[in-house]
C-alpha cells in the first residue's frame, strides 16, 4: 500500500488530536475530489507501517488515529488498513478511531465479507458517502458534503439502526 500522506497531529480530522493517515488509492472518482492524486495507487510514499506506528508511540497528545485517503476500504487497501488498526491498538489501547470512507455503511455491510466486518469492528466512527459536489457546504464540520454522515458504528450496532454523532 502506498500513503498519500501521514499528520503526526490535527484537529481537523475527527473530534480531538489525532494522527491521520491518508492512504492512496480510490476507485470512486468523485466530481470535486478534494484529494485527486491520491485516487491513485500508486501515488505517494511506500507505506511504513513500523515508522508510522512509531511516530504515534511517541506522541502522548493523542487521543486516536483517523484513516482517510484515497479509500481506505476499498478491496485494494481494506487488508493493511486493518492489519495497521490492530496494530495502533496494541500500542494505544485506549484510541479511537475515525475512518473516511467513499462507500455507505450500507454499501459496507452488504458486502458481508470477513475483513469488511473486522474494519467495522474496529471503527469507532465512519464517515461515509461519496463527495457530491452539488452538495457541497464549506460550513460542514468534518465532512465536504451534505449527503456524507458522521456515523458512531458502536451505537448504531447497539440501536440497530444508524445512529449519526451529533457534530
Ligand atoms: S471518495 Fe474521497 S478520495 Fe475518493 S474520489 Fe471521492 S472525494 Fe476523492
């Protein structure tokens, strides 16, 4: 897998300071895309999980990690992103942890395969859609457009039902 690009630190990406991982490579070629070159695969730095993981062992001000890309669950990517979660959680147990997603929750479990079902384990929130630039809102928080969700995976596993964080 290669990365577009990795923050050691923000506050941009999900709720508190994390690191954020962005991973290349997205088959939805959205109109807009705020991140062309990373729909490429090939695009960016080959990625190193251990400096990575590293790089977050040493940072005490952060409270999780967020994936974003490119697509990160795409079938391309899905396997070392999770491996790479697993990973972050056995150094810092207590992270949670945010995912950028081109695909809907529902698009994601339809898909009822293993490694879809362990991201999904080990998300805590997923924001999920495709952009649409037709709505697009600047005064969004943590998300480009109207249609994407900021959907707490755990709640809405507990309530059955999609359960969006109130942001
Ligand atoms: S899902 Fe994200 S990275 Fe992929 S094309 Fe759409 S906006 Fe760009």
């Amino acid at each position: 897998m290669k990365m577009a690009g990795f923050y050691d630190e923000s506050i941009s990406n999900g709720l508190g300071w994390r690191a954020v991982l962005f991973v290349s490579g997205c088959p939805h070629h959205c109109q807009g895309c705020h991140n062309k070159e990373a729909q490429d695969f090939n695009y960016g730095a080959n990625f190193n999980k251990q400096e990575i993981l590293t790089r977050i062992e040493e940072n005490s001000i952060l409270k999780g990690i967020t994936i974003s890309g490119g697509e990160p669950l795409c079938k391309e990517n899905i396997s070392e992103v999770v491996d790479f979660i697993h990973d972050v959680k056995k150094i810092k147990p207590h992270f949670n942890v945010w995912c950028y997603t081109g695909y809907t929750i529902e698009e994601l479990i339809e898909r009822k395969d293993k490694i879809t079902n362990e991201a999904l384990q080990e998300i805590d929130v997923l924001v999920d859609g495709r952009f649409k630039e037709d709505q697009k809102d600047p005064t969004l928080k943590f998300r480009g457009s109207k249609n994407q969700r900021i959907i707490d995976v755990k709640e809405s596993k507990k309530n059955k039902k999609i359960t969006e964080l109130l942001i």
